[in-house]
C-alpha cells in the first residue's frame, strides 16, 4: 500500500506571515490553526512549518537555541498540541523544520563553548592561519556571503580561535564527528514525534558532514554558492550516516516522513539521498530552477523523474519557497507572470508524486519590492547590501478588507510591510470570485485528488509540452507566441480562458 505522503499536497506555512492571532504583527501558531478550514477547502493532505523552536531570530528560526520548545513570538507548547490535535481531525498531517547543520549561537552547548575551551568540540573550531592566528583556518565563504568563519574572544580576553558557520555567525556548525550530537538529535526528533508530529523537512540535508581537513574551496565566486561540483563544504560522504540515523529513529512511528533539502549535482548524487534507508522525499529544485520554456520544463521534469527512480523513490515538485523569488515574478510579472504561474500550477499538480505549495502561491501573490530599510533576512547585511535577500517572498498573507493588514493582523505594523494593492489578492475577494487564482488552485488540487485519472507513478511525453498520466490524464501547456491545437478529450481544466479548440499561449490545460 503506498505512503499517505507519495501523492500528498503539502502546503508550507511560513509561520510569521500566516496569520496573526494575538495582534504583534507576527504570525503564530494559533493564527494557522484559526484558518485549518480554508486549507481543508484547498484540499491539502499535510502542513509543512518553518521553524517554531525557540530562537533569537538571526535567521528568522534557522538559528535554533531550543530544538525542544515552541518560540513565545508563535505561542507555546500547547500551542502546537492544539494545532496538531486541530490538523489531525480534519485529516491534515504536520511536519515540521529540522535543523540539524547548526544551531544558534545562544545555545546552551555554545555559550558554554565560548567561555570553556574544552568543551568546543560539539562544534567546529580551529585555530587561526599566519601570525597570532589572524587569518581564518581555509577560504570558505559563507552562503550568506562573507567569510564561513568567526573569531571568538577567549575568556581571558585575548584573540582566540575562530569557529565555523557555512550561514550567519549566529548558526555555528556542528561538529557531527561527535556522538553528542547524534544523542541530542535522536531526543529531539523523539520529543516532536511523541507530541503527534508527522515528519520533518530537513534544513540543508546536504550539509552536516564536513571532511575532517577542511580543504579549501576551488572556487569562491559567490554566484555558484550551493552549487559547485567540488563544494567541500556540502554533499560528503559521511552525511549520509546522518540520514541513516533520522531514518532508525523515523521508523520507530510508522507514517512519519523525512524530507530533505538537497542542493546537489547530478541524478546519482541526488539519488544517494533517496536510498531506502535514508530520506523518504528529496527537494529536486529543477522545476523551480528552469525558465517558462517548453524545453526547459520537459528537462527538468524528465530530470526529477529519472533522479528519483534510481531509488524508486517518490518524486516531488514545488513551484517556490520561502528561500526563491515568487513564480509570478520568476515568471514575467504583472498579468503575464500570474498566467504563466497559473499554467505551471497545472503541469506541476498533474505530475505524480508529491507536490509542494508555498502560502499565498494559491493567491497569485507576487515578490514585494520592498524598501531597503524594512529588510531583515541576514543575507541583505552579510553581502554589503549587494544582495536584497529572501524578503520579498516572505511578505504576510492578505485575508481580507482594502487596506493593509488585510486580515492579516489587527495592527497595520506587521513584521514586513504588506503593500496597499492587494485588495484584489484577499482570501475574501478570491473567494467571491469564481475565476480568481484560489478558486482555481482549490479546484486543481480537489481533481488531483479525487480522480482516477491521475493514478499512476509514470508519465508518457506525446509531445514537447503535453504528457499523459496511465490513469489517462493528460496535460498540455503552451509556453510559445501562438495558439497550438488541443489534444483530443474532454477538458477538465485550464489555467486560463480557451479559444474554440485552440491552446492560447502562456497556458495549461487538462484532458480526459
């Protein structure tokens, strides 16, 4: 019998920018479950949460200074019980962010590290190069940009070692050679689980494992950060003892699922990570990567097939993230952004396997550009002020009224700015209109679900952008200037309006 989460419609809830319960222009916990109804009406089979664990918020939650507590700014532990409880009777599963390649750098472990040297080695230090140690132990930089490590002051005040960070000085790496570190893992994986927690995604699942010499790096060009095929701070080998690790403790609650970020080269690297006894999902980032080009598309989904079937594992497809500029931006902006992004939501959910929805991408949201004094992701600080960061991606839903906060809050002073022409981008508003982008997302995912024609685990190409499913869906887009022919059947649906029996472009369509 296959796994609830093999065909599942997750949808990632960035906790902040959500829903507001309590009024401080923060998202929390109560605010997802206050709107646990308009994600059943969606269809969603599971809730994805970016991180609640308590945190200074150098990384708005990647910088965890308590991987076993809830964060006040989201609420408490009863918080999540209620939100848990809440999700599972409307069917809904939970999973929540893992991060297991750092922590904050007010955790416990290494605020004792910095005022014990002896008890350094649950992390990364090294002493410095050249005279008095003032150069940095290798060249690797920071995904953040900037240099990957940080000098500390020694207890007596003099200039002492330095310690890694592959992000913010705020997130020390940890040392995975240490079995301190598998120990407080497992703990904390148990104590999510035990609380009724459905799985994880796991933060950098490529990262952890780092070889023992620290080499440096070929190449430094921040534009290939993530990305190079001899980036010795990812993809070594040993991280995938790491994997095997999650996987034992996993195993012990049937159901439960582990789904990595993995930013590698190549479909046998990638697939490493999708063994049996290692990840069950595996982020493949190529749809998201590739333009609104027919070719491109077929590529990247041929790709993402193929890389997951080396494993026979389960392929699985987003559209973007709280870390990647929205689709309708990616895509063009404006009108035509919104219907290239409308088109790629239907080829994505004809796909089979599972499928990813970033909150407000049901919406039609695009990237704000925000002004340069509100933004606060560590990457627009870290890289000089050359690179504006994830922001924009992140700004709070809008749910209803003309004004900011839209529903969002009660107070307009809400954590990142929400812009004032949003009025027509409301939950509300969507609702009360049978061709709005949500109506339309609610209808496609329903279908996905509930019809027979999307079974099957295969797709067949009939031509560069049309395939077909083995349950007899098929699904044709039109990424060209000119309208193209529809293929035979019945249409079930279509991204945009259809002229006669023609495909206009920047259009998708299903037939039966």
């Amino acid at each position: 019998m296959a796994e609830w989460w093999s065909q599942a419609v997750f949808y990632q809830a960035y906790p902040r920018s959500f829903r507001d319960s309590n009024g401080d222009g923060v998202g929390d916990l109560d605010g997802i479950r206050a709107e646990l109804d308009y994600l059943s009406a969606l269809g969603v089979n599971a809730l994805w949460l970016n991180p609640v664990m308590v945190s200074p918020m150098a990384d708005h939650g990647y910088d965890v200074a308590d991987p076993r507590d809830v964060d006040p700014l989201f609420g408490d532990l009863e918080s999540l019980d209620r939100l848990l409880d809440a999700a599972h009777a409307r069917g809904i599963r939970v999973t929540m962010d893992l991060v297991p390649n750092h922590t904050s750098s007010a955790h416990p472990w290494f605020v004792e590290a910095l005022a014990n040297p002896g008890r350094r080695d649950r992390y990364i230090f090294r002493d410095g190069l050249g005279p008095d140690g003032a150069t940095p132990p290798n060249n690797w930089v920071s995904v953040f940009g900037g240099p990957a490590w940080t000098r500390v002051t020694e207890p007596d005040g003099t200039p002492g070692q330095w310690y890694l960070h592959l992000f913010d000085p705020g997130q020390p790496d940890l040392n995975w050679e240490n079995p301190e570190v598998f120990e407080d893992l497992e703990k904390t994986l148990r104590f999510w689980l035990d609380r009724g927690v459905d799985g994880f995604r796991i933060d950098v699942a490529h990262g952890m494992a780092k070889p023992p010499d620290l080499p440096d790096m070929s190449v430094t060009d921040t534009a290939l950060l993530r990305n190079s095929d001899d980036d010795p701070r990812f993809d070594n080998d040993s991280v995938h003892d790491i994997h095997r690790f999650i996987r034992t403790v996993l195993d012990d609650y049937p159901g439960a699922v582990a789904i990595g970020e993995v930013w590698v080269h190549g479909n046998e690297r990638f697939a490493r990570y999708l063994r049996p006894d290692e990840l069950h999902l595996g982020f493949n980032f190529r749809l998201v990567q590739a333009e609104f080009d027919a070719t491109e598309i077929r590529d990247a989904i041929d790709n993402a097939m193929a890389a997951a079937a080396l494993e026979g594992a389960t392929p699985t497809w987003t559209l973007s993230n709280h870390d990647v500029e929205r689709e309708v931006t990616r895509y063009g902006g404006g009108p035509l952004g919104l219907a290239r992004a409308r088109a790629m939501a239907l080829v994505m959910l004809a796909l089979p396997g599972a499928v990813f929805i970033y909150n407000g991408e049901e919406l039609g949201l695009a990237n704000v550009d925000l002004p340069d004094e509100v933004l606060q992701d560590p990457v627009w600080e870290r890289s000089g002020h050359t690179e504006r960061g994830r922001d924009g991606c992140r700004v709070p839903m809008p749910w209803s009224g003309t004004a900011p906060p839209f529903g969002f809050s009660t107070t307009a002073d809400t954590w990142l700015p929400m812009p004032e022409g949003w009025a027509t981008l409301t939950v509300e508003h969507q609702l009360a209109d049978p061709a709005s982008t949500l109506n339309f997302y609610r209808e496609a995912v329903q279908l996905r679900s509930g019809r027979a024609e999307f079974d099957g685990s295969g797709i067949e190409w009939l031509d560069e952008a049309t395939f077909r499913r083995p349950g007899g869906l098929v699904c044709a887009l039109n990424t060209g200037p000119d309208p193209l022919p529809l293929p035979a059947g019945e249409i079930l649906l279509a991204s945009g309006p259809l002229t006669g029996d023609m495909l206009p472009p920047n259009t998708a369509v299903w037939l039966v």
